[in-house]
C-alpha cells in the first residue's frame, strides 16, 4: 500500500511538472493543473469512497468466532481455518446473536493458483473467485433472514474485494454467508472480521485516463500546431501518426500475448508445433504431398450417409468428420485461402519442421496491416486534403484503426482469422500502393506502386475470395489512371502505344498470374474454375440446400451498421444490442457482440452530406470522386454484407469492410472543410466539423475498446486478472 502511494504521488508530481514546465500558455498550464487537482481528488475521495464507510457511524472492529458458528459444506482443520468440501466450493457459515453495528465484512481466505499444461491447453485446481451472499437480520428485519442482503466477489489476488461493504441498520443480530466457487476447486478461510476499514486502493491507470483524455482533448481543441493545416505541419501529423500506430501495434502484441497466457500460461505459443489447423498443418501437408485435398481421408459412414452436408443427419448418425471442411467427391478439401500458406505456413515447415503458430500469425497479419492502414490513410491526406487541420486529421486516424474490425482477430486467434487478417493485410497493402502510385489526383504515375497494389490487392484474394470485389473496384482507379497515362505521354512526346502498354502490364500481369492461380485451385478441387467450394463446407447448414431470403441479408446490414449500444453500469459499460429482426427461419449466430458501425465510428454519418459535397465539388473532379468513393466504400462493402447471409453473422467478418466505409464517410466530412476555408461565415461550421471529428474519436474508443473486451475468452489463467480490472472502473462495487 505504501509502496502504491509513493508511485501514485510521483507519477502525479510528474504530471504536474509537465504541464508547468512544457506547456508554453499559462491558460494550458492552468488547465492542465486543474485537471490534475480534480483527477486526485477524484481518485481519492470518490473512486476509493467506500474506505470512508465506517466514519459515518460508531462500528466496533471484532473478529467472529467460527467455534460458535454453524457450517455446512465445509469443515475446520487443526489450525481452526475453515476448509471448503470441494463440492461445487459451496460452504454455508451462520452467526448467531452477534448484536452489533455493522459496516464491514472482511474474509481472509487462500485460493489455489492451480497448474497449467501446456501440452493440453488445460488449467486445473485454480480458484480465481469466490462469491459471496450474505443474509442478515437487523434492527428492521430481526425475526427471519433478508434474504442476499449483500453480495461480493473476492477475486484471487485483489486485497480490496476481501472487504464487502454492509449497508444495514442498527444492530445486526445474524448472518448467514454462503461461499461458492464455479468449480469443485477448494478455498480455505482463515478469518472473518466484521468492521474492518476499506483500503484506499489507488490506481494509477485510473489516474492517467482522468488526466490524459480530458487534457488530449483540450489539444486537439485548442494547440495552435494540431489546429493549423496539415501541409503546414506534416512532420507533427506524420509523427503523432507515428506514435498512434506504434501504440496500436503494441496493443495488438499485447491481446495476443493476453490471449496465449490466458489459454495455456506462456505470452509465445509452441514455435515447435508439430500440430496444427486447417490452415497452419493440413493444407502445409497436402502442398507438400503435391496435392490439394488434405491428407485426411472421410471416413466410410460419413461417405456412406444420404447428404453428409446435413448437420442433423451427421450428429444423429454420429459419424466422425471434420469440421468446417469441404467434402467433394470422397475428399476432403479446405474452403480457405492458400497465401498465407504460401508465404508463411508452408516456408516455415520446410525450413524448421514444425508449424507456425496461429495466434503469432494473425499478429504479424494484423500488425502489418494495421501499419499499411496509417500509411494508406497518411498518402490519402497528403494528396487530397493537404488543407485538413492536423487535429482533425489524427482524430480520423484513430476512428480508423479502432473501427478497422482488426481486433476481434488478435482477441480470438483461430484458423478463421488467419484468412481474414492475411486479407485485411493485402487489402491495406494495395490501396496504400494504389493511392500512392499517383493514377488518380495529380503528379507522375509511379508503375511500381502500381505493380506492387496489383501484387497485394490479388494476394488479397488468395486469402479470402469475397475481397476479389475490391480487385474490380481497383479497376476503376486504373480506368481513370490509364486516360492520364496517355495525357503524359502525349504531353512528353513519348509513344502512347508504348507507354500504354507498359501501364497496362503493370497494373493487370499480377490480377492475371495470380487470378489464374486461385482459377488453377479451383479446377483442381472442383473442375470449376470459378467454383471456391464454399457449398461443400461440413458446416451449421447444407449449404448445397441452403434457400436464399431477403431476410437473412437484412440481419447483416442491420448489425453491422445500425444496431445502437445498450448502455448498463456493468464494465464496459457499453453492451451489445444484436436483433435477429424476428425471423422465422434457421440463422446461424456465431455470437451477439454487435454495436453498428454508425456508432462504432459515427463518422459514418458523413454519409449524409455525400449530396451536397457532390454538388458543390468541381465538374471534372466529380466523376471521378463518385465513382471511386462509391464502388470502394459503399457497393463493394454493401455486397460483401450481403454475401454474409448464408454463413450467418460473426463479428469478426467487419474486417473485410469496415475501414472501407469509414475512409469513404471521412473523405466526404474532409472535403466539406476544406470547401468552407475561404468562407467567413462558415467559420463556426467548420469548428463544429473539428468538434464532432474529437467526439467521434472519443466514441469511437470508448465503444470499441467495450466491443472488443466483451468479445475477449475471459475464463481461463488471467480471469482473476480480467476481474481485477473490472474493478478499477466498477469502483462502487
């Protein structure tokens, strides 16, 4: 506690420092010091308010004798601690005549930490909570018990949650407390003390949040530097940029390595794998055998059923299969994309002889992608809206990456999310490329990132066939790139044929070579070389019987883009609202995590001033600007929601679309600032703009950090630790 304190006093006297000593206006400096005055303050006397319970009445501190109390469901050993039975951790203790006031509950108890396995991925004999129900009699209620009067939850290794609070009145003449674990897992009691002071627990994360969002906030309002154009101060956005990335890279670092300690205790996974999934082992070894059906072979009676791809009749037969794959012609095929075998898996195996984890795959995937997403979106502003304020432009920045859906990939690293963050990679990689290479907006065309978008936008659809739409979307950039190519070369003196043909080898040869090889897969599995397969996946239905309604498609759009966030004091505090819209019929729902991208990112309302910005923009420029905008951010996001329909809703699907939608509402808010900085009397307007660009950035953190928490598997080694954190914002509890 001491040691706590000692931080918390330096970590706020070098806030305190900071805004005396860097902050240049004595307005900021001001600010920031009041800030810091109403954040200890907070911390001390509101968020550890229940360490001041038992001043406001006269409480006895007494420590109850267990050699007077009835128990069941445990026993006492020769140390006189209660033990708990094991059945189910249920233990039963009852206090007779204790005829006191009452403010305070303390149990010193020992929880097991338990042992993990790491070759299983098992965890047993932990006990990270115990919870606790207290009945009670007392001066208003003294002949029968009110029935869980009181409730707490002591967490493994949280000292505070040893101390529930009481709120009763008068004397209390009996309490009753059942103590339950949700395992058969065993706790010892050591002692029960009645009025017992609250520790004052201070938290420091707690504290940087109260000072550091309103002072950023402050910022991105009022510095002169973050409220000038961004072609003034390029290298404050590019290294605020920077910084944001680098700190969203680490987050991402930090859900896997969360994600592997919680499953197995250890932040790497086995980097000697000599197992693996549909991905990482059996599509490695089928390549290797020099084929495409995986090794595994169905089983007779699987063969032998009337439709294998009847769910109903495979679990009512009881035949074994594998899950998720596809069944054709007696074999067994993997529905999934083949580059992150080519570029990882499969290398990696030849080389070292074992098979790369998953989880650390999804992170190099991810990570790049999230890098190519900040460069992508920093070329964005650098060729069309140098004019943007340098605030405005990092509060897009981050409703971006927090919206982008990459995250639900890192929280739940499985096989599926191999194939989704490879393409969300390549994805960012080509319109980074494609953007920068200069065929749309003005100066030279740069072949190469021409080339090198085609390379990554095909790679894109070797991990996941629906991202080919983007692939015909690209071809619009090419169209328009393609009519400059031809302005240059004639304005150059130089062979249009000749140049013609150079352009046109660079932006089709890698959609030609690469779109052949996924056609070349096809045939192979299927004789189709437009036939992915997806209808002889061993799945939730018989795809091959599956009956297309409109209905369906609608539990997708409404989800993913306009489902509101239900708002609860439960940490954190923003809960899903998932509806299903009452149809009457089969929809598979893989899980109910769903806040609608309006209010994930709620930039997305830029979308109503698409009208007006396209009747305000320049003739020449406006063709082009539609086209774009609407084939890359609307239809082609809008058609892969509707090609969800026959999987059925998972949230981790949003990576394939989001950030698509959300560029597109962020290009149509930037254009209507810069179109209003020669106009005096939209001055308050464009303010308004930056405001809402601030809030939107807020929101957006605050709703997917909520969204992606709730998502996380929270049962298993760092459960207690989840727990733990709960309460730091669950201070009334």
């Amino acid at each position: 506690m001491i040691g706590k304190a000692i931080l918390y006093f330096v970590i706020a006297a070098v806030l305190l420092a900071a805004f005396l000593l860097f902050a240049k206006k004595k307005k900021t400096k001001r600010f920031g010091i009041i800030v810091l005055s109403v954040a200890v303050f907070l911390e001390i006397f509101v968020f550890n308010f229940h360490s001041f319970h038992l001043m406001f009445g006269s409480y006895e501190k007494t420590e109850l004798d267990f050699s007077g109390a009835s128990v069941s469901g445990g026993s006492f050993d020769e140390l006189g601690r209660l033990v708990s039975g094991g059945d189910g951790g249920l233990v039963i203790i009852e206090f007779k005549d204790i005829g006191q006031k009452t403010g305070t509950l303390y149990i010193d108890c020992i929880m097991p930490s338990g042992q993990t396995d790491p070759e299983n991925n098992n965890i047993s004999g932990r006990t990270d909570y115990i919870n606790v129900s207290i009945d009670a009699k007392d001066a208003t209620y003294s002949q029968s018990y009110r029935n869980n009067i009181a409730y707490g939850q002591i967490i493994n290794g949280d000292e505070k949650t040893r101390t529930i609070i009481l709120n009763l009145s008068g004397e209390v003449k009996d309490l009753r407390i059942t103590l339950r674990t949700e395992n058969d897992s065993y706790f010892i009691v050591n002692s029960m003390t009645l009025n017992s002071m609250a520790p004052i627990d201070m938290s420091v994360l707690r504290l940087l949040i109260t000072v550091l969002v309103p002072f950023g906030i402050y910022a991105l309002l009022n510095f002169e530097s973050l409220k000038d154009k961004y072609e003034n101060r390029k290298k404050i956005f590019s290294g605020a940029a920077v910084v944001i990335t680098a700190v969203l890279v680490t987050a991402s670092v930090a859900l896997t390595f969360a994600y592997n300690f919680n499953s197995f205790g250890a932040v790497f996974s086995q980097f000697k794998n000599t197992s693996g999934n549909q991905i990482s082992q059996e599509l490695v070894d089928a390549f290797e055998a020099g084929q495409v059906s995986l090794l595994d072979k169905p089983s007779d009676e699987l063969l032998a059923l009337d439709n294998p791809y009847d769910w109903s009749e495979r679990n009512s037969s009881g035949v074994s299969y594998k899950w998720d794959h596809l069944l054709f012609e007696g074999k067994y095929y993997s529905y999934y994309g083949i580059a992150p075998v080519l570029i990882l898996f499969l290398p990696y195996h030849l080389l070292t002889g074992y098979y790369f984890p998953t989880a650390e795959a999804v992170l190099i995937f991810g990570a790049v992608g999230i890098i190519f997403l900040s460069l992508l979106y920093i070329e964005l502003i650098k060729r069309f809206f140098p004019k943007i304020s340098v605030g405005m432009g990092l509060c897009g920045l981050i409703v971006l990456q927090f919206s982008s859906g990459i995250w639900y990939c890192f929280s739940s690293p499985l096989f599926y999310e191999i194939a989704q963050s490879s393409g969300f990679m390549f994805t960012c990689m080509g319109f980074y490329f494609l953007i920068r290479s200069g065929v749309v907006g003005n100066g030279r065309i740069s072949r190469l990132s021409l080339a090198a978008s085609a390379f990554c936008l095909s790679m894109a659809v070797l991990c996941r066939p629906t991202l080919a739409l983007y692939c015909i979307a690209a071809l619009i950039f090419i169209a328009f790139g393609f009519v400059k190519n031809r302005k240059i070369a004639i304005e150059e003196g130089k062979s249009v044929r000749k140049e013609s043909v150079k352009y046109l080898a660079c932006a089709l040869v890698c959609f030609v070579v690469i779109g052949s090889v996924q056609m070349i897969y096809n045939y192979l599995r299927f004789g189709s070389f437009f036939d992915f397969g997806i209808q002889y996946s061993l799945t939730i239905n018989d795809f091959t019987q599956s009956q297309y309604h409109t209905d369906f498609a609608m539990i997708g759009y409404y989800n993913y883009l306009f489902a509101f966030p239900q708002i609860n004091t439960e940490f954190p505090f923003v809960f899903s609202n998932f509806s299903d819209l009452d149809v009457n019929g089969y929809y598979y729902v893989a899980n109910r995590n769903s806040v609608g991208l309006f209010w994930r990112a709620i930039v997305m309302f830029g979308y109503f001033g698409a009208y007006s910005a396209y009747r305000k923009s320049d003739r020449n420029k406006r063709l082009p600007a539609l086209l774009i905008i609407s084939s890359v951010c609307v239809l082609a996001p809008l058609i892969i929601i509707f090609t969800i329909w026959e999987s059925g809703y998972g949230i981790r699907y949003c990576v394939d679309f989001a950030w698509q939608m959300i560029t597109g509402a962020l290009c149509i808010l930037f254009y209507h600032y810069v179109s209003m900085e020669n106009r005096a009397e939209k001055r308050d307007m464009r303010n308004l703009l930056c405001v809402f660009l601030v809030c939107a950035a807020a929101v957006s953190i605050i709703v997917n950090f909520a969204m992606v928490y709730d998502y996380l598997p929270k049962t298993g080694m760092l459960e207690s630790g989840y727990l733990s954190f709960e309460r730091i914002f669950e201070f009334w509890k």
